[in-house]
C-alpha cells in the first residue's frame, strides 16, 4: 500500500486552487478573468480563461457597463414633435 506524502497531514487545501498548485477559474467572476488574461502570458492558459469568459457570456453573467445617456432638453423635445 502507497502512503501519502508526509505533508498531507499538516497541509491546509485552498478552494481556489488545484493540487498541483493551478488557479481554478470556476468561482471567478468576468471581470477577475479579464484581469488573469491581461496578466497570463502562456496560450494554454489564454484559451482555457478566453473559455470560461465565453461560457460566462453565454449565461448572461458579464457585468453591464453603465452608459450615461443625455436626457434631450426641452427644445430639442419640441423639436422632434413638430417634426411629425
């Protein structure tokens, strides 16, 4: 029988990463993969997190930028209405 490593006893595992020591990108949000993928310069990694940004836009999780839209003033209101 094989007997574990000497250090799994007093290791403590961390939910964000592998055993090997690899980030998991489950849990991460869209815009802490965008910030991996501007800091990783390996193309495996690349694709495996250009992958999970895909699967996040799919169902819809990617956070909506806010956009500032000017209100039309009352002249260009008016405006528009005499137009019709």
């Amino acid at each position: 029988m094989a007997t574990k490593g000497s250090n799994q006893k007093n290791r403590k595992a961390d939910p964000s990463k592998t055993k090997t020591g690899r980030i998991r990108l489950g849990p991460l949000n869209f815009v802490q993969l965008e910030t991996m993928l501007g800091k990783s310069n390996k193309p495996k990694e690349q694709g495996k997190i250009r992958r999970r940004m895909r699967l996040l836009e799919k169902r819809g999780q990617v956070p909506r930028t806010v956009a500032v839209v000017e209100q039309p003033t009352a002249e260009q209101r008016s405006a528009d209405v005499t137009q019709w």
